[in-house]
C-alpha cells in the first residue's frame, strides 16, 4: 500500500471516529464516569485546551496505601518528576514533595522522618514540613532567618487517596482540585466487590500497557496456559460507542470466549486508566482494571484491580483467604507473559515513526484492532503523548526485564514481608535438617539395638527439612526472576490416543 492510501485510510478511520462523536459527546457516556463532564469539576482532565491533551494537568495514582511505610519516606518518578512521599503526623496525611533538597540538590527519599515529624535531608539535616516549608537549618548561626527564603522551599504536589490508591498531581496545583480524581465507578456504585489487586513497574511506556490491555484479542495467544486458551481464539468484532479527548467507549457484543461469558464493554478514561466490565450467568460480574502511570520514556507503573461480584458467596469467601502476595505471585507470571515482545514492539514503532505513523508501521485489517486504533488516534489528535520526542532507551537484556526484585517484590509490603518470612523459615528448615543428620548417627553408637526407631525418625526429619529447604527455594526464586519460557511455548502434553 503506497503512502496516500495509507493516508487516505488514517482520514477515513479520523472521518468515522468524528462521526461517532458527533452523535453523542463524552459528557453523555452512559456510565457516568466522566465526573469533569457531570459538573462537579471545573476543569476537564488534560487541560481547558479541547484540542490538546496535557499530560501533566491530571491526576496519577502513585502507590497503593497499604505499601506505603509510615515510618520511612518512599520515592517515586512521576513524569520524569522524581517525587518523595512520606507520612505527616502533624497533618496526619500522606504528603508528596520534589526529592531534591533545595541546599545541595540531595535526594529527601534517602533521609528520615525526625523524631518531631519532619522530613530530614540526609545531607545536612534541613528539615521540611509537607507544604515544602524549610523549618530548620541546622548550620545557620542564632538569629539566621535563611529557611524562611523561597529558595529553602520544596516543591509540594497535590496529593488525595481514592479506592486504595494515592493519587498526586503534577500539574498547576491551583487545577488540582477543580479536576476529576480518574476512579472506578462501578465499585463506587454498588456494594459486595471482592478485589483482587497488583502493581509492577513495567519496562515499556503506559500508551504501549494501554494498548495492549485494550487488545482483548490477544489474550487466547500470548496468555494460553495462563488466564487464556487458544481454542478459544474466534472473531472480535468490537465497536466503537464514544470517543472524545477524555477518553472513550466500546463494546463487544460476543464476548470472549466465544461469546459464551456474555458481552464485555470496555472504558478508557484518558489519560491512564481503563476497564473491562463483563457479567456472565457462571461467574457474575468481573471487571479487569488497569491504570498506567507512566515513569520516564520507555517505563511505567502498572496498578491492576480486579474486582469480582460473584453471584454465589464461596468464591468471594476463598479470594479473601488468599494472601495477596501469593495472588501476585500468579500475577506476575501473567504480566511476563507480554512483557519481553513488548519492550521490543515499542521499539519498532519507534523505529517506524511512532504513534503519529502507528496506520503505516501496523496493519490493521480486523475489527479486533478498533480500541487499538483508537487510543493511537487520540494520542495523535490530541497531542497525548507525554514524552513526546524523547527517544526511547536501549533495550534491556531477557534478564533484566524478567526481574520481579525491583520492579516489584522490594516495593510492595506483602511480597516484602513474606519473603523475610519465607527465608527464616528456610534457614530453619536447613537447621533442622543438620541439627538432624548431626543427632542419627551418634544415637546409633549411643544407644546401640535400641535406637532403630529414633535414628529412623530422626533421618526422616533430616530429609522432610531437607525437601521443604528446596521446595521453598523455588518459591523464593518467584519473589526474585520470572519464568524463562512463558507457559504458552512449553510443549502441549500429547494425548493419549487408542490404538
């Protein structure tokens, strides 16, 4: 296909993309989860600039509450922004500043919340209240006044906690609280939700998380063995409801799984958030959220919730008996199974002109890709891209994007103290196993005849210890490193057949 056509293609598919707009604007979406559009706020996320989307004049969710210390600050990119978050007793509220201590430029997240509850530079101890105020300079003679200057200020964020999760705004703080909060409406509206819930930081952009979890065709493929099959790959016809520069509607009528859990609507609500909302006779109501936050150029925080609404009690009875680190332990095996071919993609849209060319680099011949295509449109109509011309860093090797260390194990408070716990328990398991191997044979000598049974039971408490040491290394690699192979290259078990 020669340029033009593939131009004239793009303005045909921006022609019926308008059309559909121009039947029923966002402030008309049927779930309401627009709260700029519904008069509540004053400003719509983006900016008040209808053809333009700013990136930074919106809210982003940063942490999840429950991974947060209150005793210790937490660091956090944000744009390109690094941002210091930590627990203010005098305010009793999480409070986000820069981090980066006005004197020397030295990083607040390496310091500590001093003993009368303000934040401590690690360098010189200036101290600071959580509106960035400099309350202290400990080197200043009696009688200096140098922290009251606007230069010993911190830059202060806008910080508020919705569903779990703290948000912060980068932006004119003077917008914060005339925006919209990006929330989950359906858990706001109806009672009884069970959740299940995950973050990781991700090695490739939040458009490009987006776009993938938009692609509800994928999931038979790239996660067979995991949460999909490839036996239930079939046609994905979805259509295109609303669209606007605050996101957009769809829905698939089918359904996945070959139309046999019922229809599936999906919302994306720009600039990082979107879900998919599906109601089956077997299972109830499910939705699969996801908020991508993005970091830098090439990395982004991905907060995953998955809500369920089941129409019997014994499911939502188990879910909340797991322990949410063994639960992200699954997660993360089906996060890897997306992760390394992404990382690359990116790239190669890079390579081929980016979103602004994403019509030419990708053929697009199905209905399956029109969430695809229309997230790539609004980033191109309304200038989304937030790093925009910044060019993406060189690629990772396999075992670094397969690390679950850093980009999630160390950060998350479950994970974190169920490894502690895991590894005392292991080197338990090995003491045991030597105190053990150490006692059979000198009750042998010892006892001579009589100690059949006590050497017996002693070798088996040796080897029981020895085999819970090994198993439970295995487990404590999962905290660590991800699989090589994802489950969907592994060899399918033949069947049986009757000769």
């Amino acid at each position: 296909m020669s340029d033009a056509s593939l131009t004239q293609a793009q303005a045909i598919a921006d022609t019926e993309l308008e059309t559909t707009v121009g039947r029923a604007t966002v402030a008309t979406l049927q779930s309401g989860v627009l709260e700029q559009d519904s008069g509540t706020h004053e400003l719509p996320a983006g900016g008040p600039d209808p053809s333009r989307f700013d990136a930074k004049e919106a809210w982003y969710p940063v942490f999840y509450v429950e991974d947060l210390d209150k005793t210790k600050p937490a660091r956090f990119t944000l744009l390109e922004i690094d941002l210091v978050i930590w627990w203010e007793q005098a305010t009793e509220s999480w409070r986000v500043l820069e981090d980066k201590c006005p004197h020397r430029l030295a990083p607040l997240s390496e310091g500590r919340i001093a003993e009368d509850g303000l934040l401590e530079c690690p360098y010189h101890g200036w101290a600071f209240s959580g509106a960035g105020h400099c309350d202290r300079i400990p080197q200043q003679a009696i009688g200096g006044t140098a922290e009251t200057s606007e230069r010993a200020c911190v830059t202060a964020f806008p910080a508020t906690i919705r569903q779990g999760l703290l948000f912060v705004y980068p932006g004119n703080p003077n917008n914060a609280t005339k925006t919209a909060v990006p929330i989950v409406t359906p858990i706001e509206e109806l009672d009884g939700w069970v959740c299940l819930n995950t973050f990781r930081d991700l090695p490739y952009d939040a458009l490009t998380l987006l776009e993938n979890v938009l692609d509800a065709s994928h999931v038979p493929y790239t996660h067979h063995r995991s949460v999909g099959n490839r036996a239930n790959a079939a046609p994905v016809d979805l259509e295109l409801v609303e669209s606007g520069k605050q996101g957009f509607q769809g829905l698939w009528e089918e359904g996945p799984r070959k139309g046999t859990l019922g229809r599936q609507d999906t919302t994306f609500i720009a600039p990082g958030l979107m879900w998919h909302d599906l109601t089956s006779k077997q299972f109830g109501r499910t939705l699969t959220v996801v908020y991508a936050t993005p970091i830098r150029k090439g990395e982004c925080r991905l907060f995953a919730i998955f809500p369920f609404k089941f129409s019997a009690k014994l499911p939502s009875f188990f879910i909340r008996l797991t322990p949410r680190w063994y639960s992200h332990l699954g997660q993360n095996n089906v996060l890897e199974d997306d992760q390394i071919f992404l990382h690359h993609q990116e790239r190669y849209l890079e390579q081929a002109g980016g979103s602004a060319n994403f019509a030419k680099a990708f053929y697009l011949p199905t209905r399956a890709d029109r969430f695809v295509s229309a997230l790539r449109q609004w980033v191109n109509r309304y200038s989304a891209d937030p790093f925009s011309g910044a060019t993406l860093p060189p690629a990772l090797p396999k075992e670094q994007l397969l690390d679950r260390y850093y980009s999630h194990t160390i950060k998350c408070a479950s994970c974190s103290a169920a490894l502690t716990r895991l590894q005392r328990i292991r080197l338990a398991c090995l003491i045991l196993a030597a105190i053990a191997w150490t006692v059979a044979p000198l009750l042998a000598v010892s006892l001579g005849n009589e100690a059949g049974f006590g050497v017996v039971a002693v070798a088996v408490a040796s080897l029981v210890s020895g085999a819970a040491w090994l198993g439970l290394g295995r487990l404590e690699q999962q905290f660590y490193r991800g699989r090589e192979t994802p489950l969907r290259n592994l060899p399918e078990k033949k069947r049986s057949q009757k000769k």
